[in-house]
C-alpha cells in the first residue's frame, strides 16, 4: 500500500554550485560542438578546484580539421560560463583561472557499437537503465518539494545578477521538506537556504532578511506556514564559495537533475553527453512518455523504465508503474509507449529534435519540469503525445 501521509525533502543547488559549475562547461561544449555538426560525439567531464579548471573526454567530428578548431575555442568557452555565473573571486575568477583542455578524439571501438552500418541499426551508445518519472501535485507534473527547492535558487539567481541583491553571490543550496495529506502536498515543514553572500560583517539573520521575500513569492501560497522551520545559513558565514571552497565534477548531482529522489535513478549523468548516448536521450524519453501519461489522465503518478545494450538499437525492456493511481493495467501502458514512440536511439533524437544546441541550459535547475522552448530546448517536456496514448489504452 502506498503512503499517503508523510513529509518528503528535496534538495537543489544554484548554477553557481562548483558541480554545476563544471556540469554548465561540459553541456557549452556539447552545445559547441552540435552547432556545427548535429552528430557531433561528445563525452566531455569538466573538474573545477581553486583557480583550475580541467576538461576531458572524447569528441568527434566528420571533419578532422574543423575538429582541431573546435578543440582550440574550449578555453573561451570554459571562460565564457564562469564569467556568466558570476565567479570574480580572488581565487577563482573567469579571466585568470587556468583552463586546461585534455579533450580528445573518440574511441573508434565505441563508436564501432554505436555508428549505423550497412543492414545495421545504430546501436545505443552504452547499457543502462533510465527512468522517467510524473505526478500531477504540480502544474508541471513534477514533485512538489524538487521543483520549488529549484525555483527558489533560480529566482534568487536573477536578483543578483540584475543588481536589485548585489551581496548574493553564485553557490548555493536549497532544502524544501513538504507534508502530505492523503498524497497531496499541504505544508512546508522546513526551508533551508544556505547561500555564498559577499561580506563576513552579513549574519545569518541578514541573509535571512534578503531570501525570505524570494523564497515567500516563488512557494505556492499556503505552503508556507506558522509553523515553517527556517534554516538559512545555519553555519553562519558563507563568503568562501565555489570552487575554490569545495571541488566541482560533472555529473554529481544526478538527483537534483531529476527528481529529488522521488522517483529511481538508473545512474547515469547527463551534463556533457551527446544524445546518441543513452543515459541522457532515453532519461529525457522516458521523462517525455511518462508525463504524457499523466497528462493523459491514464494515472496521477507514472514511473517508465527503458533497458539498453552497448550497440542494440531496441530497448531490452519497457516497465510502467503507475503507483495504484491508474485505471488500467500498467502492461497496457507498456505496450502503448513502445507503439506511440520509436524507442530506439536514433528515434528518440528524431521525435525529441535533440540533435541541436539546446544542452547549457539545463545544466542548472533541472532537466525537467520546465516550459519547452520555441528552438526545440526540453521537447521532452512537451504533452503532445498524450491523446494518443489516451487512445491506446
């Protein structure tokens, strides 16, 4: 039997956090290299430190001399993401950093198990597992306590880069514990805040002062109650941030990512993949299928697994899980995915449009529960599918 009365946290951290530092570099040369062939290959890893910044992994293009010149602009691109951020500290500024670039040419034995031959699928760049995940306690199908930890940061990001908070500095981290009532999200029991802000003489009480507005407009109201508990920068003084306070690697937050732990995780990140890999196109297809189903009214909540091998074209398998909120067997959902959408790597690309630069900005505040964009950004996002499935059923 599933609950239905509980609290459930979920955390998130600004595009300013040191992981997510490296996640934005690694997803801009993504996009970098897309822009100038939509095949491009790219398994690109970005570690960030005091004053260093280190990228590595492999690329690909048709085309070995344009391959040179990209790998050339690595540098000004790295530069580029900082700089937007926001980082001009002593020990970690976007002009005087070091940037060093190990990017390299793909592995021809990957690329033998992923490239379409003759007679001859392509095949999915990796094993794995993906989930997707949707619920309809939010008006973008999502979690609840994911998706307002993640609008609390990005709104406190706009109003230090528009000069209306100009002590806010980029790192931080949100923490939003919501109670349900017979599954539905009534309350917040628990906010914590803890963000980077320029000046030692700032107490926690200061800071508090500044979010609080921020925080109180962006949660729905009602949420937010009496007895609310407020930890906003619990430890005290918080200017040494980014990384130059704690190292940042591409791909260690894989459940601020996605759901906040409210649903599986296969694993696999997704900053700095190309989408012939699987742990990214088939997380964001498997995201797509499971929110049409919800949108179709087929359950309130949906969980879809898809199952890959290095170099097969087909997933393994297909799983739904519709959590006792539907009114049809979950293996008819099953069969109604596998027919609404060509599931294999290259037809997700096709049907989601992913070939295209539309990767930087998802680096920060979620993959998901987000607008797509006009330009073919979070397709995976759209419910376009959903009178479709509602028939199949």
């Amino acid at each position: 039997m599933t609950r239905k009365d509980y609290v459930f946290t979920s955390e998130s951290v600004s595009e300013g956090h040191p992981d997510k530092l490296c996640d934005r570099i690694s997803d801009a040369v993504l996009d970098a290299f897309l822009t100038e062939e939509p095949e491009a290959r790219v398994a690109c890893e970005t570690f960030a430190t005091t004053n260093q910044v280190v990228i590595g992994g492999e690329v690909g293009l048709s085309d070995q001399d344009k391959l040179k010149d990209y790998m050339g602009r690595v540098e000004d691109i790295a530069r580029a993401c900082i700089k937007d951020i926001g980082y001009e500290q002593e020990k970690f500024h976007h002009a005087t950093c070091g940037i060093s670039n190990f990017l390299h040419e793909q592995s021809a034995h990957i690329a033998q198990g992923v490239d379409a031959k003759e007679g001859k699928d392509e095949g999915a760049g990796d094993q794995g597992i993906m989930f997707g995940f949707a619920t309809n306690e939010t008006e973008a199908l999502m979690p609840a306590p994911i998706q307002y930890a993640h609008a609390v940061l990005r709104r406190l990001a706009e109003v230090r880069k528009d000069g209306t908070e100009p002590t806010l500095r980029p790192d931080a981290k949100s923490q939003i514990s919501l109670r349900y009532v017979d599954g539905k999200p009534v309350e917040v029991t628990s906010i914590v805040l803890s963000t980077q802000h320029a000046l030692e003489t700032q107490t926690s009480a200061d800071i508090r002062d500044i979010v609080e507005p921020y925080i109180r407009e962006v949660l729905p109201e009602g949420l937010i109650t009496a007895d609310t508990k407020w930890w906003v920068n619990p430890t005290g003084i918080f200017v040494i941030g980014g990384p130059d306070g704690d190292a940042g690697l591409t791909g260690r937050k894989i459940i601020v990512d996605t759901y906040g732990g409210a649903a599986p995780h296969g694993g696999g990140a997704f900053s700095g993949k190309d989408p012939t890999k699987v742990d990214r196109s088939a997380a964001y297809a498997a995201r797509y299928l499971a929110k049409n189903v919800v949108a179709a009214g087929i359950a309130e909540k949906c969980t879809i697994q898809l199952s890959y091998a290095i170099g097969v074209a087909r997933p393994l398998s297909i799983y739904a899980d519709l959590h006792g909120t539907g009114e049809v067997d979950p293996a008819a959902v099953e069969r109604a995915v596998d027919q609404a959408m060509d599931l294999t790597p290259r037809g997700i690309r096709e049907h989601l449009q992913l070939n295209k630069p539309i990767y930087e900005r998802t680096a920060a505040y979620g993959h998901f529960g987000r607008e797509p964009d006009a330009d073919g950004g979070f397709s995976w996002e759209r419910t376009d599918l959903a009178e479709a499935l509602r028939r199949a059923v």
